[in-house]
C-alpha cells in the first residue's frame, strides 16, 4: 500500500555547524524558531500489507505499566521504610489505623 503526506522541506543551522541540516516535517513551522521553511513536500511510503500498528502501541503500553508498577512499588517500599523507622522509636505500643 502506498501512503501520501504532505509536509515541509526545512532547514537549520546552528552557529557551530559549517552547513545547514535539511529535514521534511509534517507541520509548517512557523513557530519553531531553529528552523526555516525550505517549501511544502509530499512523501509517498510503501506501506507493507497488512501493516498493524496494535503490537507496537500494545508493547508501549506495556512499558508504561511496568514503569507504573515499578514507581508504586518503590512508594510503597518508602512507605513501609518510614512506618518501620517510626515503629522503632521507644513508647510506641500499637498501630492505630
């Protein structure tokens, strides 16, 4: 399958590089200051067949619930850390919840 998008031939060159960097965004950039607009482009892809795009969005997904899961349990151990230090000062006969 082939695909057809329209987008932006630009520029950028920064004051240490002895040429410009040319690159094709899919947006006009009038509001990013390190680039100028070179003028519009279409780009055609060959898109293979059958091209699913749920495996990768799904792995992602699944990379942004581990990361969750890892933030809570660290929480969670910080948590227990802090009830145990506390727990230890002298005086203290029960937890009330």
């Amino acid at each position: 399958m082939k695909v057809t998008v329209q987008g932006f031939i630009v520029a950028k060159q920064y004051d240490w590089e002895d040429a410009p960097t040319f690159s094709w965004l899919p947006f006009e950039p009038t509001f990013v200051k390190d680039y100028v607009n070179v003028g519009p482009h279409e780009i055609t892809f060959d898109i293979p067949d059958g091209f699913d795009m749920r495996p990768a969005r799904i792995a992602e997904l699944e990379r942004q619930k581990a990361d969750a899961k890892a933030k809570f349990a660290a929480e969670i151990n910080r948590i227990d850390d802090d009830t145990q230090k506390l727990l230890a000062l002298p005086g203290i006969k029960e937890v009330q919840s």
